[in-house]
C-alpha cells in the first residue's frame, strides 16, 4: 500500500523570506514619488501646495489602515489580512500608472496608501513564526529590506519616468508587489489569531480619526494662504478641534476601538509614539525640502537636476536607510533602545544643521540627507521593535500600529509645514522659494528633533520597561 505524504509546509526563515520580497516589492512602489515630484508638478501643472499633498497622501491613508490593519491581524491572522490589503494596494499601483491628471493619481496614491497597514501584521508574523530572540532581528531585517525596496524605487523612478513615462514608474513596481502576493499566499502558513473578541469595526473612530487628519492638513496647508481669511482659518481651527476631542471621547468609550489609547498610557508604548512623531517631524523636511532645491534652477542657488540626476543623489541616503533597520535591531538587542535613539537623535540633529549651513554643493546634500535618513532608520526600528517585544504577543499589531500611526502623522504634519514656508518664502509672480525658507525648513526641524532628547531621557536603558 502507497502512502502519500503531503508536502512539508515551509520553515519559520523560509516564510519570513516571502515578506521581505513583499517588503522591498512595497517600497519600490512608495517611493517613485519622492524622486520624481519636481517631474511631477511640471507634467501635471501642480502648484508646490499640490505638490506637498501628493508627497502624503499615501501616508495619511496609511495613518487609517494601520490600526485597523493590525487590529484585525491580532484578531483573524496576519496572513488573511495582508493578503487582502495587498489586493487593494495593487488596484491603486494600476490606477496611479494609468492616471491622467492630478485627481486620479491622488485617487491610486490613497489606495495603496494600504501598504502602511502591511508593517505591523509583517510583525505579527514574524513572531508566529520565529522564536523570540530572532524575532528581535527580524523585525529590523524586514524594516530594512522595505528601505532597500524604497532605495532601489529611488534609483529607477527618474530613469523609468524620463526614458519611458510617468506610468511606467507605478507600473513596474506594482507588477512586482502583485508577485510577491502571490509568494506570500502560497509559502505563508496561515497564524492562528491571537484575539478572539468578535467585536467589529470602529467605524465611528474611523470616520472622525479621517475628518481629523483631513483637517489638519488643510489647517497647516492652507494656514499661510488664509491668514487674510481669519474667520475661515478660525473656522477650521474649531473643526479641528472638535474632530480630535470627538475621536478621543469615542475611542475611549468603545468596545473595540480602532485605535486602543489605553496602550498609550504604557510608558514604553506612550514614550515610543512621542519619539517617532519627533523624529519623523525632523526626518520630513530632509525628506521634502533637498529634492526640490536640487530641482531649482542652476542660474540661481539650486542645481537644475533632473528626476534621473536627483535619484542617484539620494541613493546613498536610500542606502544609509536600509542598514540602519538591521543595524537598530542589532544595536536594540545588545545595548538597549534608548542607547540607539539618542545616537540617532544626535545625528540626525547634526545633519539638518549642517544642510541649513551648507547646502551650496551637491555633496552637502547628499551628505546631510544621508546622515538623516541613517539617523531615522536608527531611531524608528528601535522604537517599532521597542515597542513590539514589551507588549503581550496578542497585542503586537496594536501596539506597533500606534507607532507607526504617529510615524505617518509625524511625516505628514512635517511635509505640510514644510511645503508652507516654502510658499510663504516664494516671492509674488516666482515659482522660486526664497533660499531663506530652505534654511528655515531645516532649522525648525533641527530644533523639533532636538526636543525628542528630552523624552530619551526618560526612557529606560532596556527594551522593556
């Protein structure tokens, strides 16, 4: 008599293996933006408020799918969820590559705007799937591989979009997100949920957590234009309010919140959220300002660089990023976090000064957003991998969900306030930003992260607290 044997599911390593080709595959896709805004708002006539907004779309919509996303992996599996949510990521690659004007390409942003969500439920997975003490490196080598997908979409948006289109900058990556997907829901053995309440969606915390990042973005965007409209910014100050007060009330009296804000009242949750909107504040004027003064004009103070020119530019800041996810969660394991934030900090504080000092050469931009984007990568992947570990395995997607949360909120907050001073710096009839309002960008953002070493200061040495 034949036995037959069914085929041996794959290993925990081997599993992991598939979301970091989803890691990279996702990055790829979310950053062709960066590189390529100056190409951009020409093709498009977009002006630098448009601009600004397309540079954060993705990341606020990813500032409403995290919690959900990682609450629903907690409570149906990791891989159930993320399958589901890269589906709709790759509908928004096709209809970002096959927009035609501004409005559809904000439409394709938002909806891959799900693969912010795909973070925390990737570590949710990886610790279904590895021990604890690998799980800790883990953590950090997916986060890594993402920035390296980010780097490679660096390097190849400006060439794809100038030799070929614009399309073909979404479309490529979307291809290989769709086959990474399909990796996923082949070699991924399905985790059994960790929350078995039963309770649905938050919709009501959704739909006010929405109509507040709506409307402080339109507050910090819009501010420097309606200063001569004081009634209306007023009006939207109120509504602000009124959205945020009308969120916190419902999100502590649910049942099953879409953002549980009793976790916050941990410290090392509470600390990590404060840290990552602080940094990511600072890590946003690198991140916006240096791409548009390489695309100023030559004859003036900036460089005239193409979308292909400033992609080899910030490859080294790509690459300083994707070693420091592996590099942190090494660093997170022998020294502690608060060693590796407040080396991250400093950094990062170094190098936005140096680039309002210095900025009339190319190398000290690549230099100073380098040193940047190493100093983020540091102190992100200590605070998600912080976070993570010192929670009950239950409530990992909740947890680092929040963090990453403040990540996209901290990142969008800093964009707008950026792109603002640079439309109040840009003289009446110039579409040229003063080069005092780069210089300012940089400042504040060197001052707000300097802030964050206030609250280093508290944290514990350890992981845990």
């Amino acid at each position: 008599m034949t036995t037959t044997h069914a085929p041996a599911p794959p290993s925990g390593k081997a599993a992991v293996a598939t979301l970091g080709a989803l890691a990279v595959a996702t990055g790829a896709l979310e950053s062709v933006v960066t590189p390529t805004l100056p190409l951009l708002q020409r093709e498009l006539d977009m002006s630098p408020a448009e601009g600004a907004l397309l540079s954060i779309v993705l990341l606020v919509t990813g500032a409403l799918i995290t919690p959900i996303a990682g609450t629903l992996g907690d409570r149906y599996g990791g891989k159930r969820v993320v399958v589901r949510l890269m589906a709709v990521v790759c509908a928004g690659g096709l209809v970002s590559a096959l927009a035609p004007n501004l409005p559809v390409l904000l439409l394709g942003q938002v909806l891959q705007g799900a693969m912010v969500g795909a973070l925390p439920l990737s570590f949710i997975l990886v610790r279904a799937h590895l021990p604890a003490g690998e799980s800790k490196v883990a953590i950090g080598v997916v986060s890594g591989l993402f920035v390296g997908g980010a780097m490679a979409g660096t390097l190849a948006a400006g060439p794809v979009a100038e030799g070929l289109s614009r399309h073909w900058m979404f479309a490529l990556p979307t291809f290989a997100v769709i086959g990474a997907t399909v990796l996923v829901h082949r070699l991924m053995p399905h985790n059994p949920p960790r929350r078995t309440d039963g309770a649905g969606i938050d919709w009501a915390g959704l739909v006010l957590l929405s109509g507040t990042l709506v409307t402080l973005m339109l507050v910090l965007g819009l501010g420097a234009d309606l200063v001569a409209q004081p009634l209306v910014l007023l009006g939207l100050v109120v509504l602000l309010a009124a959205f945020g007060a009308g969120w916190v009330a419902v999100e502590r009296r649910a049942a099953s919140p879409m953002v549980d804000l009793r976790m916050l009242t941990r410290p090392a949750v509470g600390k990590s959220c404060v840290l990552t909107f602080l940094i990511c504040v600072g890590t946003s004027a690198a991140t916006y300002l240096v791409p548009q003064l390489f695309a100023v004009l030559a004859d003036t103070y900036g460089f005239g660089a193409s979308a292909t020119a400033i992609g080899f530019f910030l490859l080294p800041g790509a690459l300083a990023a994707s070693l420091a996810g592996p590099i942190s969660g090494i660093g997170v394991r022998r020294f502690g976090s608060r060693a590796v934030v407040t080396a991250g900090v400093l950094l990062m504080a170094v190098g936005l000064l140096g680039l309002a000092a210095a900025h009339t050469e190319i190398w000290h931009l690549v230099v100073g957003k380098a040193l940047v984007a190493l100093a983020n990568g540091l102190c992100v992947t200590a605070m998600v991998t912080r976070t993570a570990t010192s929670v009950d395995l239950g409530d990992t997607g909740i947890a680092t969900g929040l963090v990453l949360v403040t990540r996209v909120i901290g990142f969008a907050v800093g964009v707008q306030v950026t792109g603002a001073i640079l439309t109040a710096g840009t003289p009446s009839g110039s579409k040229i930003p003063a080069e005092s309002a780069f210089v300012a960008g940089f400042a504040l953002a060197a001052a707000v992260t300097a802030l964050s070493l206030l609250v280093v200061r508290t944290m514990s040495k350890g992981v845990k607290e």
